[in-house]
C-alpha cells in the first residue's frame, strides 16, 4: 500500500504565509495557489496517516495487520500513528522519509510479534518525533543510516524496553553503554529502565487519546 506521490512531497508554500503585495498579481496568484495546493496536499497526507492509524489499532473494526505500507520517500510535517499495533509480519517502511517539522507521533504504540518500523535512511531535521508511553516489546524498529541533523527523536518514556530500536548506538540491557546518541535523540534514563524491567505492569492504562479508561 503506497502513498501516491503526490500526497508524499509537498509543493513549496508561501513563505510569507500570503502572497507578497508588491509582487505582480500573476505571480501572487501563483503563490496562492501554491499555498493552497500546499495546504490540500498536507490534508491528504494525514488523512492517510490517519487511515493506517485507525486500522493498525487493536480495537479496529478492520484490521490491516500483515500488511506492508509504504511510505519511503515521504515527508512528514505532522500526524498521529499513536496506539497502532505492528505486529504479525506488518510492516511500516519509513525509509528515505524525511520529518521537517510538527509532531509525529508514535505515543502508545506497540511494536511487537515479528512487526516492523524501518526509519532506514530517514532524515530528522525537525520538529519532533516521539514514543511516548510505546511497548518495544519484540518488533523491529529500525534507525540504520538515518540522518540527524535537526529536531527530536523522544524515546525517554517507553512502557517496554525489551526490545529497543536499533541503529541508535550500542545498547545492553537497553541501556547505552557505547558514546552518546545520535543529536535529538532522547534514550530513557537508566533508572527508567530498571523500572520498567522489574514492574512490568507499570505501563500505560488508558486509552488511545490520553485519557484513564
């Protein structure tokens, strides 16, 4: 399943936010349109996000599990993949995107049972990407030859580590014992860790928006 590539590259906005006043007003209607298309584009996208986010979660009227969906190539200025489960052969290919800004979130997703994220040679030069509360639990999320030039990678609260990414640098026991991470890349503390290890209920109770069920 793949992104059409239209709906992966955002054409170029208006940096101005509205078209400059001192511009020809063919070249401001240009603009416009532009920003417009712009915009359009941005809703697809996350509108697919979307789409993935809702059938990838275990509470789905439909499940798309088992599926491969492509996204490489893809540039990411935002969007909510929180509480999707990949697991059972699923994979999610990020390879070669690029995240530029807003959030993207990966909060209270489970990566588990032969599942995979692969983020391979994905740039990271803005906004934020986070993992807030997620279970890596036995898939694959893989960091191998991405680029880290801007922005954050937040992984310092999991609710299981057993199974941390790869590519990040050399870990034990979760627990980086090998230089420092990757710039923007957040690792939970080694207390954190310890804790999760040894009260394995301590995770996350509530439901997919944040709130206590």
């Amino acid at each position: 399943m793949r992104l059409p590539a239209h709906a992966l590259h955002p054409t170029p906005t208006d940096p101005l936010g509205t078209a400059d006043e001192r511009l020809p007003s063919e070249q401001r209607d240009k603009l416009t349109q532009e920003a417009l298309a712009a915009r359009q584009q941005q809703q697809v996208r996350h509108t697919v996000i979307r789409l993935i986010r809702d059938h990838l979660r275990q509470d789905a009227a439909t499940s798309w599990q088992g599926h491969h969906f492509d996204l490489s190539g893809a540039i990411f200025d935002g969007g909510y993949f929180s509480g999707i489960t990949v697991a059972a052969d699923t994979l999610l290919d990020l390879s070669r995107a690029t995240f530029s800004g807003g959030t993207v979130s990966f909060d209270r997703a489970r990566f588990s049972r032969d599942g995979m994220v692969a983020f391979l040679d994905a740039t990271f030069s803005g906004g934020t990407v986070s993992f807030d509360l997620a279970w890596f639990s036995g898939g694959t999320v893989a960091f191998f030859d991405a680029t880290f030039s801007g922005g954050t990678v937040d992984l310092t609260r999991p609710s299981d580590w057993s199974h941390p990414p790869e590519g990040l640098g050399t870990l034990i026991r979760g627990v980086l014992v090998e230089g420092a991470p990757p710039p923007g890349v957040r690792l939970p503390s080694r207390g954190h860790v310890a804790e999760i290890a040894k009260n394995p209920t301590w995770p996350w109770t509530g439901g997919h928006d944040g709130t206590p069920l």
